[in-house]
C-alpha cells in the first residue's frame, strides 16, 4: 500500500508539473510567459498577454491535469488518488523541468478538488467568481475561495479530503504572500491589466 502511495504521488507530480501556461504562450509566438507581469505561468499572467483564449486555455489544462491525477488513480484505490491530487499540485507550483519554479497552483487546486468534491469545487467557483466580480482581484478572489473551501469540506466531505486541502490552502495562502502584500498596499494588479 505504502508503495503504491508513493507510486500514486509521483504520477501526480509528473502530470501537475506540465507547464501548459508556458507550452501554449511560446507555441502561439508570445515567447516566455515568465517575462512579462507576475513572472507566472498560470492563467491570470497568461492573460495579460492580452490574449483571452490562451488564458482560458491554461485554465482548463491546468485544472484538467489535477482532475485526471485524482480520476486515474483514485480508479485504483480512493486514496491513491488523494496522493495523486496533492502530486499534482505539488508539481505545478515546483515543477522540476523549470528548476522547480511553477505556478500559485489554484487552477490545479480547483481541478484535484473537482476530482474528490465537484461539490465543494461548484461553491469555490461561486466564491471566485463573486469576489473577482466584486473587487477585480485574481489573487483575492483565489485565497478568499482557498479559505472557504476546507471548512465546506470539513461539512460536505471526509476528514481525509477536508485535511488535504487544509494543506492545500495554506499552500496557497503562501505562495499568494507577495500578492498578499500587493493587496494591502494597494498596487495588486487587476484582472485583465496588461503587462
């Protein structure tokens, strides 16, 4: 069992540390996404290229990445695929193909989440959606959806998942600490600025 945990993990890792933010920027002739904004290659930097459709695109593999982690081995034994959820995120926030600099991992977060509780992933969704409307804040709306959905999970799920993405979260929160800063000073860029 230990064995195939491990096995379970690394498979997530290898699957979340695809950079499809990077990969579909240079394929369309936009050069380094890491260039340009936050120096991200998630979703939100990828649109400020200007181009909306890559964004969404990234968005969707991003999530699809961590959503197919947790189906393909949680086919195998449910809690493989809680290993492979966190492999996943783990490997797009430290992916070892660009020296282990990834993304702030919240597409990738919401795709394992999908995997486990589309449930908690439809309130996380209406979370977002609702601050990003609201105040226009990518990092925010992320890290407000971040906090509400381990205590959802704590209500509507098991204590395995509601745990995981405890972690999960503070990861996250972390990892959003420089926009955190950005955001109480007042300089955090807003969804769809350029640059």
């Amino acid at each position: 069992m230990a064995y195939g945990l491990v096995l379970a993990l690394v498979f997530g890792y290898l699957l979340g540390s695809i950079p499809f933010g990077l990969l579909i920027t240079r394929a369309a002739g936009l050069g380094d996404v890491r260039k340009i904004g936050s120096g991200n290659i998630g979703a939100t930097n990828v649109l400020r290229t200007g181009n909306k459709g890559l964004a969404a695109a990234t968005l969707l593999l991003d999530a699809l990445k961590g959503t197919a982690a947790v189906l393909i081995a949680g086919y195998f034994a449910p809690e493989f695929g809680l290993w492979a959820g966190l492999g996943a995120f783990l490997g797009h926030l430290f992916p070892v193909w660009l020296g282990f600099k990834g993304g702030k991992g919240v597409a990738t977060y919401l795709g394992v989440l999908i995997g486990l509780s589309w449930q908690v992933a439809l309130i996380f969704g209406l979370v977002w959606l609702a601050i990003a409307f609201l105040f226009r804040y990518s990092s925010l709306a992320a890290l407000t959806a971040a906090v509400v959905v381990p205590i959802a999970l704590y209500f509507l799920s098991t204590p395995e998942i509601a745990g995981l993405f405890a972690v999960m979260s503070l990861i996250v929160i972390i990892k959003h600490r420089a926009n955190i800063t950005r955001l109480l000073a007042g300089s955090e860029g807003k969804i769809g600025a350029k640059g």
